[in-house]
C-alpha cells in the first residue's frame, strides 16, 4: 500500500550560512515535494536559526528529504510533523479602503467575528490584521471582497512542536 499524501511542516535548524536555503529548496524540488510555505529567522538558541517549510507528500518523500537536508554542514537537526503534532499559525495582512469599513457599520462586528485588529488607518486605507490558519485568513479575506480588497499578504507558517523535551526545561 502507498504512503497517502498529507501535509508536513519540516522545522530546520541551522547555522547562518550563505545560499542554504537556495540547497534546501533543491533537496525539495529534487524529492518532487512542492513548497506550500517558508519562513526563516532566529530561533531561542543564540546562533542558530529555523526554518520551517510547508509541504505536501508522502511521509517517505518528506522524510527522505529531511534525512537529505539534515547531512548539510550548516544544519543542525531537522524534524518533521504532522498538523497534529504542532502548534502553527500564519499572519494575514488585508488592506481595505477605508471609506467602505466605515460605510458599512459592520466593521467591529466583523474584525471581532475574525479575531482581527487594525493596525493601520488613514483617509485612503485600513490595514487589518489576523493571525490563524490559512483557513481562518481565507475566510476573513472571503469576507472583506465585499468591502475592495488592495492587496493582501499572508505569511509562511511559523510552528512549535506540541512534544516536550527534557533538554528544553534546563
């Protein structure tokens, strides 16, 4: 029986080198595993950064990739998880003209709906905020169509294991 195709967050940590992520994408491209999402930036430990990928495939695809990626020098350990296994979120920016928000008298009721908050206002524009998953952004983004959309932007998702280490309490 082959392995189903689920969706894997693959947390990298690493040194700070110069063209590891371009070798990263690589091993990916190379196991036909498609990047849904990125993100790079420090992690808790002084020198070492995470990067967290977002992938669809087989758990034998993405742990062969993972197994690959961990034999670079500048790599520290790699894991990979299920959705279950982690706790992650995205963030969604929506810019909106402001006339429309404040023609409809729903606003409050609608970034409350959504867990959003401004976090940008003047005459032409509002920027609104929201944390959550992919689907919980899309459905605020479905929702504000109806007051113009002008751009709209949604981070890689950014992840923490639900498993606890000894190692992690010192």
């Amino acid at each position: 029986m082959a392995d189903s195709i689920k969706t894997y967050t693959v947390v990298i940590y690493t040194e700070n080198s110069i063209g590891l992520l371009s070798q990263i994408a690589n091993v990916f491209t190379r196991r036909n595993l498609n990047i849904l999402s990125l993100s790079a930036g420090e992690s808790a430990e002084e020198g070492s950064y995470h990067i967290t990928v977002v992938t669809d495939g087989t758990e034998r695809n993405v742990r062969g990739a993972a197994l690959l990626v961990e034999k670079r020098v500048d790599v520290i350990r790699v894991d990979y998880y299920t959705d279950s296994e982690i706790v992650y979120k995205e963030l969604a920016m929506y810019k909106v003209p402001t006339k429309s928000l404040l023609e409809s008298g729903s606003m409050e009721k609608l970034l409350s709906g959504h867990q959003a908050k401004i976090v940008d206002i003047n005459k032409k524009f509002t920027v609104i905020q929201k944390t959550g998953t992919a689907e919980d952004t899309s459905a605020l983004l479905e929702d504000l169509k109806d007051y113009g959309i002008c751009e709209f932007i949604r981070s890689g998702r950014i992840a923490v294991s639900k498993q606890w280490n000894a190692e992690e309490a010192e």
